[in-house]
C-alpha cells in the first residue's frame, strides 16, 4: 500500500508536465496574499520608511534625522532602488519580494537537483516549500528576509554551482550585498569553502585553488561593504563596518530578564536608552560592554539559556502571521482562516524539520561522507550559533528553510528509491 502510493507520487512528480504546474502551486498563492496590503509595522514599518526616504534622496537617517547606521543598509537600499521605478507602496514591496521568491524556488529546485543528483528530490523540494505557509505569508511583508534568503541561494549557488573565475567574483559581489542586509552573513563563507575542500580527493592539491578562490569571494565582498563602511566613518566618526546594533542585540538576549529570546524591557538595557539618540556608536559599545560584562559575572545562567535561545530560533514557526494580526484587514476578515493555517504551518514544518534532522542519518551511507549534504546544516548553524551568542527568534530561521527542504526532498526520494528497488 506505501509502495503503490509513494510511487504514485514519484510518477506524478516525474511527469513532464509537473514542473510547470510545481511552479503555478508555488508562485500563484504568493502573487494572491499581495492583496492582503499588509501595513508595515515594527521592524517592517521602519524598513519601508527608510526606503521611502532613500528613494527622495534624503539619505539614510534616523527618527531625528540625523545619519544611521544602527539597521543594516541594504534591504532599504534595495527597497528604494524599486520605489523609485514603483512609487512607494505596499504592492512595490510585495512586487520586490514575489520576484525574490521566485528567484528562491527556482534555486531551491536547481541546488536539489544538483546536490542530490535526482529530480525527483529537486521537485519534492519545490513542493515542501511551495505549501509552506510561512514562506507564502511572508511576501507581502516588508522585512529583509524574503530577499536575503534569495540573496543568500544565489550566493551560495554561485558558489558551488558554478565554477569558472566571473561566477566566483559574482558570488563575492552577491555575498557583500547579503552582509549589507544581515551582517554576520560572511561567516558562513569559509564553512562552504571546507566542505568543497574535504568533497574532493587530492586535498593537498585542491588546496591552494580553493583559497584563492575564497580570497577572490571575500575580496569582492569587500568592495560592495567598503563605500558603506566608509561612510559610516564619514558620517558617525568612527569605523563601523555595517552596523551598529551588534551591542544591543547581546544585551537584549544576555541579561537578568533573559530567557533565550528577545528582552527589550530589561531595566539594564533600558538604563542605556537615552545614550541611544544621542550618540548610537557610544550606545553600540555601551550596550556590547553591558552584554560581555553580564555573561562573565553569569557563566552558568548564560549556558543554562543557550538550549532555551535554541529552541526560541527552532521551535516556533508562523510568525509571518503576527503582521497580519495588527497591519490586514485579512486577519479582522477571516480569525480562524488565519489560525488554522498556523495549525497547519506549524505542523508542516516540525515536518520539515523532522526530515532534515534524520537526512544525514538516512543518507550519509549512500553519499560520501563528504559532500553537498553537508551545506544546508552548515547554513543550520549560522543563525544557532549567533542565537546562542545573542537571542533566539524565530523569523532568523526563514533564509534556512528552503535548505530544509532541499534535504526533506533528498531523504523522501531516496527512501522512494529504496522501496522501488526492494
């Protein structure tokens, strides 16, 4: 009975005709939830406000008016560049974040494809993420991570996809762009570089090539972030690379309050609070000096958080909704539309999760030991080890799941392979 129906699937899935109906599933309820104009709010409201006033030629400044750096440049910068040709709105964002997404399925089948070496685990893939409801609810939205999730496929893609010197220094241009949207991105660089390494056999030999194509990748990453961090200088009288709310993104997870998510109304960080208008690179240090000083005098409380700060980051899923909750006349329209679909989100994705924790297990005696499986939990342990530094939230997992998919893909084709030959 499980052998007729997987292999039911796998015929359907293999059919000429599947892919393009794959990308209707995938691309149709993207284009539809647009509709529900969803009012940016919070982190969003601050975004689509900053890439207003870019796209007017006001600069990038604060609430005073005074130049910023204290959220990362480049998804306003990317959002004003649209604007500019859109006009500032809702559907511009949602326009911008419906073609990255588009971009996000096509790499999310291709990098299956490819890493896999079966078709059948490329479209499994694209169907995991394509009735994923989070990733659907999310494009409306006017936060950075439907674009940086597809800057960050296209980054990697490039890298280990494409192997000729141009793709290299476009992989380095693509990686600069995605650190001006999340800071930490360049960290992953080196993981993926040791996996391609430890992939091939004459190591020594492969060596020297491969370093020099990571000098490449990080020296064209450098080039897009040095005119950013040179203006920084220019502007906030000090070198700050991308950002400067590295320090009060550690305080707010390490502090009295903690509990491994975000505590932005803990009284050690509210004591810092009027530093922040005044001067923001002082208020960056002061808050990064709080945080260190607070893990050295609680060791153990700061180790007993980084399970709770893991589960913060993993646990939860659904949290696109919470936008539509106070930004959509959708939500007020229709409350238990919205809560079974998060019933149903949550659901998918302990699913989705579940396969990609047991993948390796399932796979490893099928593959080399090393090898392109490898790369999607490279890219899982980016956001866990920054969340046990600083804070768990659940939206900082988005840019990895359709790497979780990929692999969910992997691990049903293979098990549908097995029982086929059984």
């Amino acid at each position: 009975m499980i052998n007729r129906l997987l292999s039911s699937i796998a015929r359907l899935l293999l059919d000429a005709r599947a892919v393009p109906a794959l990308f209707a599933l995938y691309l149709v309820p993207r284009a539809l939830v647009i509709a529900c104009a969803v009012t940016p709010t919070s982190d969003a409201d601050w975004y689509y406000s900053r890439a207003a006033l870019l796209a007017h030629g006001l600069g990038y400044v604060g609430s005073h008016g005074q130049p910023t750096a204290f959220w990362p440049v480049g998804w306003p910068w990317l959002l004003s560049l649209a604007f500019r040709v859109g006009g500032v709105s809702v559907w511009t964002v949602g326009a911008v974040n419906w073609l990255a997404a588009a971009l996000t399925g096509w790499l999310t089948l291709d990098l299956a494809r490819r890493w896999s070496g079966s078709e059948l685990a490329a479209r499994i893939a694209l169907l995991a993420l394509a009735v994923y409801p989070n990733a659907v609810l999310y494009v409306p939205l006017a936060l950075t991570e439907v674009v940086y999730t597809a800057l960050l496929m296209g980054a990697i893609w490039l890298t280990t996809v494409r192997r000729g010197w141009a793709e290299t220094v476009l992989a380095g241009l693509v990686f600069g762009l995605a650190t001006l949207v999340k800071a930490q991105t360049l960290v992953i660089v080196p993981a993926i570089l040791a996996i391609m390494l430890w992939r091939e056999r004459a190591v020594l030999q492969r060596l020297p090539g491969l370093a020099a194509r990571g000098a490449v990748i990080l020296l064209a990453a450098a080039l897009v972030i040095a005119p950013w961090t040179l203006r920084n200088h220019r502007e906030l009288g000090a070198w700050v690379t991308v950002s400067t709310n590295g320090g009060i993104t550690l305080l707010t997870g390490n502090n009295d309050s903690a509990h491994g998510g975000y505590t932005p109304d803990d009284a050690l960080v509210r004591s810092i609070e009027p530093l922040k208008e005044r001067d923001e690179v002082a208020y960056d240090a002061a808050a990064r000096k709080l945080g260190i000083d607070w893990i050295k005098t609680h060791q153990a409380r700061f180790f007993a958080n980084a399970p709770l700060k893991i589960w913060h980051l993993w646990g939860p899923d659904g949290d696109g909704q919470w936008a539509y909750e106070t930004g959509s006349r959708a939500y007020a329209a229709a409350p238990r539309v919205f809560l079974a679909l998060r019933a149903f989100n949550q659901l998918w994705y302990w699913l989705l999760l579940l396969a990609f924790v047991a993948a390796p297990f399932r796979l490893v005696s099928r593959a080399r030991r090393i090898d392109w499986y490898l790369v999607p939990y490279a890219v899982a342990l980016f956001p866990t080890a920054i969340a046990v530094v600083f804070s768990g939230q659940s939206r900082f997992h988005y840019p990895v799941m359709p790497f979780v998919c990929v692999m969910a893909g992997w691990l049903l084709a293979d098990l549908i392979a097995r029982r086929a030959k059984a």
